[in-house]
C-alpha cells in the first residue's frame, strides 16, 4: 500500500518526524509533511532532509478544540501517500517494562507531606522542590498549593515564592471538626491550567499502636524434622506485660540461593523455576503469660523439591483487646538434606567487561554447614541465547521467548575443604551461564548467571522487536564519544534518536546480523542533563 514509515516524537522543539522506507529501511529524503488539524485547517508542511528527519513548530501541537492535530499525511510526489492518525494513544510500552509517571516538560515539580495521615486539628506540612529540564533549581517562582477535602471541594489556596533553592513549604492548620478521609493537595504554577504536582494524605482518628513485641528464636538454622523454639516478649507501651493477649501467625517456606553462614556464595540452579512460597498456619498457638512472654515450637516435616536452599520465615501477630494487631516476623534458615556446591563471582555487580576474565571461587558444603572435599567436580560455561517460537492458535499467530544455551568451555576442578577452588574464564559480549555439578545425576548441583559486556537484561526484550542495547558508561562529557551496543538478530537499519528537554540529536547506522557497536559523539552544545 505504501512504503512511507512514520515515526513521531513529541518534544519542547516541537514534533519530530522521521519518515524511513519499509522496504530498505532506509531515510526518505524530500518526503512532504503535512500536519492537518481537527477542523481540516492546515496547520503546518514541512520536508524531510537527507535522514528522513523534520520539525514542526512546538506552537502547531498546542492548539484546543479544532485545532488539535488530528492527521499527519506524508506523499512522495504522486507515487506514494501514507497518513498517520495524532488522535490515538502513542505506541503501548506496557509489555516492554516501562512504568513510572510521565515524564516532566520544562518545569518539573517533587511534592510530599512528613506522613500520610493526620488527625483533626494537626498541621499538615508540605514540602516541594521546583526542577528544570536539567535538575537545576528554579528560585522565585510562585507555586500555588491548593487543597482539596475529600467531598471535592476547595479548602484553603496558598501562594509560595520558592525563594531558597527552589524549595517550597506550606502549612494546613486543618480544623477540629475537618472532614474524615483522603484530601489532595495540587500545586499549579498557573490556577487555570492543569496541576504541575500533587499529593494525597489522610485525615482520619487513628489511635497510635498500645502494644509492642519481640518476636526470637533460641536457634538460626534448622534440618527438616528439626525444632525450634520461638519466644514472644510483649508489653503496653505505658510499661506493664501484656498478659493474656492472643496470638495468631504463620510460616512461609521460599527457596533463597544464599546461605548466612557463607556470604557472598550462591547455591542452586540459577535457572530453575521457582515455586510458590508455601505459607501454613501456626496452629495452637498459647496465650501470652502474666509476665508479657509466651513460648512456642517451630517445626518443618516437608519441605519443597529444589536445589536452592530454603527459608523459613515466621510472622507472628499479637492483638489488642479492641481487635488491632501488632506484627512482627524473623527468618530461620533451613539447612539443607544433602551436600550443596556454592559459587562466589570474584567481580562485581554481575558483570565483566567485554573481552575481560570472569573469575569464580568455588567450595562444597555438607548440610551441617561445614566444609568438605570434593573431588572431579566438572564446570561448564555456556552462552544464553535468546530466540522467539512463532506458532498459530486459534487463527492467530503468537509467540513465545525461548531461552537457548551454546557450550563454550568446559573443565573439572577439586573442591577442598581448606580452600576456595578457583575458575577463571574469559568471555565476550553477551550473558553467560557457569554450572558446576558432580559425575552423580543425584549429586549437588549449582549454576551461576552473569553478564559480560554491556549487556542489557533479557527481560526488556521478551518480544520479537525488542533490540538488546546498552552503553559502556552511565555517564559522559562533552567531547567523548558513547558507545552503544547493538545485538540484533538480523541485519538493518538504525536510528538512534538522542533526546533532552531543547536537544534531539539522530544517529544513522548499517548494523550486521548479530550487532555491532555504534558511536555517539556527545557534543559541546548538549549541556548537562538527562538524555
């Protein structure tokens, strides 16, 4: 139908088009830009340059009424014609992992009150920092703090200065008789537009808690079958035991991969599925005694199916005689049914750099949490890989991520009880996986995932457009060149569009099947910010 691919981006230099073939991907140059309002008037026309690129005037997209963009159409002389409807939402993130507010125009503003609930009568505080585009401070600006009753109607307006840094501080005296519930307050630079901040906080007749608790154990690590003790030591705040207070709680078993007692190691297969914790009731519990203390057992007869180690954590509460519950929990670990390999990476933050030399310490653990000697114990280093599954169902096409492994090294090491075996590998770009396990399909097993290079998580490209990208550095200065990792699963064309509050700058590229690495300069007009 056409080969025209239209691409918008919103931003304070106006709307920004880029206009690219679908059958090359490459830039179309000399496409005409038409941006039609609601009413049909014309609001602007424009060219695109050698990288397919144009700008319309940030006034154009401001319009009301009949006057809001409604059609961007873009032709090629008489060959070709393509429209792209302004109306509808922008492209949906929601799979891709992106959460979080939007993000702020020129002036952005952070407000929150000391605590979320008051009683009546109390001094509401509200504080607010006032930011441009590049987090600098915005002095003698005027902020109008409006707060809003629960019942929708407008309470008390304050005007603030923000003459200190850009700060702002405002007080609400709220009234002895001020309404129950959740009250807003907004903050507008301008009371006719739209709020550039807001914030909620209750208003209700809470009662501070009465009671308190101590929640210990006389043991930190149990073997299935194994008890443990637990002691409750409670007392009212004003001083006296709090006897003859009821008891409630559960247990909750999850796997963990760490161990207290061997820091900084892992145990367990990294990609093993999880199961769900399994919560169960402590049962019969005993009523608090006149001295504020009760005792009972902690007992685990099963325990899940896993390679991972397991955690048992303890949540107790102790009611009030109006009903209210004070909580409080502790971890017991739960020492392992049989011998466990652990793994330390001897780097930091999960990642090597590229070409560098993952280096590991590896030791062997008897479920009594001690050191021992393991002999032949065979690693191995792979690759993962992710590709996508296409299949139909139901007269659709869907897809599914599929995780694949490439065998890159391979090894036996001795594990000693007086010492940590080491394992030293280097890698490239990409995420890797080293497992460690004995010549018995029933023995221990553990296996340790890391990155290598600059590489991004596999969970921001869970669909088949998602591209792996990541930079060497999270920050640069003027002059440097950044360098962005590319790792597509076939050959195309790149755009790379760099973006700030008055600056957007493109990047064009021919990336190979498997990636390359592409380069930003940052220039001297960039100024300091995010990007």
């Amino acid at each position: 139908v056409s080969d025209i691919g239209l691409s918008t981006y919103t931003g304070q230099d106006g709307l920004n088009v880029f206009a690219r073939s679908l059958g090359s991907a490459k830039p179309i140059s000399g496409a005409e830009l038409t941006l039609l309002a609601r009413n049909n008037e014309i609001l602007g026309t424009a060219t695109t340059d050698a990288e397919g690129h144009a700008v319309f005037n940030p006034g154009l997209t401001r319009g009301e009424n009949g006057m809001v963009p409604a059609v961007l159409m873009a032709k090629q002389g008489d060959n070709d014609f393509v429209f792209l409807d302004m109306g509808k939402a922008g492209f949906d993130l929601s799979d891709r992992g992106v959460e979080g507010r939007a993000s702020p125009g020129a002036l952005d503003v952070y407000a929150w009150t000391e605590r979320g609930i008051y009683r009546a009568g109390e001094d509401v505080h509200v504080a607010a920092l006032a930011r441009d585009g590049a987090a600098k401070a915005v002095e003698n600006l005027p902020l109008t703090f409006i707060f809003t009753r629960p019942d929708g109607v407008e309470n008390r307006r304050i005007v603030s200065n923000g003459e200190s840094a850009g700060g702002h501080a405002v007080e609400l005296p709220l009234e002895a008789n001020a309404m129950r519930g959740t009250w807003t307050v907004s903050i507008y630079t301008d009371p006719k537009q739209s709020p550039i901040a807001s914030q909620m906080f209750l208003v209700e007749d809470f009662v501070p808690d009465r009671i308190e608790f101590d929640l210990t154990a006389d043991k930190k690590e149990i073997a299935q079958g194994e008890t443990a003790n637990a002691t409750v030591d409670g007392r009212f705040l004003y001083g006296a035991p709090a006897a003859g207070l009821a008891l409630e709680g559960e247990m909750t078993l999850s796997t963990t991969s760490s161990w207290e007692s061997f820091k900084d190691f892992t145990f367990g297969l990294a990609d093993e599925q999880s199961s769900e914790p399994t919560v169960t009731p402590l049962a019969n519990l005993p009523v608090v005694g006149d001295d504020g203390k009760a005792t009972f057992p902690i007992t685990i007869d099963q325990l899940p199916s896993t390679t991972k180690l397991i955690n048992a954590k303890v949540t107790v509460r102790m009611r009030e005689a109006g009903g209210r519950a004070v909580e409080r929990s502790l971890d017991i670990g739960v020492r392992p049914q049989r011998d466990v390999i652990g793994i330390r990476p001897d780097f930091a933050d999960d990642e090597v750099p590229q070409g560098g030399t993952a280096k590991f310490s590896i030791i062997a653990v008897d479920p009594n949490g001690k050191r021992e000697d393991l002999k032949g114990a065979q690693w191995s280093l792979v690759k993962v890989e992710r590709n996508y599954q296409w299949y139909r169902s139901n007269n659709s096409w869907n897809y599914e991520a599929v995780n694949l492994t490439k065998a890159v090294a391979n090894g036996s090491v001795d594990l000693k009880a007086d010492g940590e075996a080491t394992v030293s590998l280097p890698v490239d770009w990409g995420r890797y996986r080293l497992e460690v396990e004995t010549a018995d399909p029933d023995g221990p097993a553990t296996s340790y995932e890391f990155d290598a290079g600059w590489y991004v998580a596999s969970t921001t490209t869970e669909t088949p457009d998602g591209l792996e990208i990541a930079l060497d550095k999270d920050s640069y200065a003027a002059g440097e060149v950044a360098k962005l990792k590319v790792s597509p699963h076939f050959a195309g064309e790149l755009l790379v569009t760099i973006g700030a509050e008055k600056l957007l700058k493109t990047v064009t590229a021919s990336v190979p099947a498997g990636g390359s690495t592409v380069d930003i300069p940052v220039g001297e007009d960039w100024g300091a910010g995010a990007y």
